[in-house]
C-alpha cells in the first residue's frame, strides 16, 4: 500500500471509530505511536509497518516544511501554539486529522 493510502485509510477509519485511536494522543513521541499504529493497522486490515510511517512521517515532513505549505499558523495551530518546531509526533497526528495534545 502506498503511504499516502495507508495515511488516508488511518484518517478514515479514525473519522468513522474515533475510538481506534484511542491512546495516541497520550503517546510521547513518533517512534510509540508508529509502534500502535502498526497495530492498530493489523487489527483493522491496514497494511504497513512502523518503520514505513515512520519513514512516511519524516519524509512529508521534510517536503512540506521548507516550501511553506504549512503557514506558521497553521504550525501553531497543530502545536498547541508553542513556538518553535512541531514534533515529529504532532505532525503525524495533524496528518491523521488527529488534535495534537499539549507539550507536543
């Protein structure tokens, strides 16, 4: 499946079981909530792997950071309006349509 699949069907099936997602918000950083994510995928037909959202994350992050696709507003607005840089972790929740929690 292709990553941007596997991110879209993650947003899907959280958007219908807003309950499968329990436990990410409480997660400390990407590499815990790969980690659920991958089960949560095997338990809901989702194939892919912690190591491929993780390497997904990273690489969106990268593409679209620099190039200003995400207004500083929009970075604060997913950061819990912190300053500085999003979290690895709040960027993946915001690609999952998921609030990141304070912190991140």
């Amino acid at each position: 499946m292709r990553p941007d699949d596997v991110m879209a069907s993650f947003r899907q099936l959280f958007a219908e079981r807003p309950e499968a997602a329990a436990g990410l918000a409480g997660l400390r950083d990407l590499d815990a909530a790969a980690e659920l994510l991958d089960r949560i995928g095997a338990r809901h037909g989702i194939a892919t792997s912690a190591a491929e959202i993780r390497g997904h994350v990273r690489r969106l992050r990268e593409e679209l950071s620099p190039r200003g696709e995400l207004s500083e507003a929009a970075l604060d607005g997913i950061s819990g309006g912190q300053q500085g840089e999003m979290s690895e972790l709040a960027f993946m929740l915001s690609c999952l349509g998921r609030p990141a929690g304070p912190g991140l």
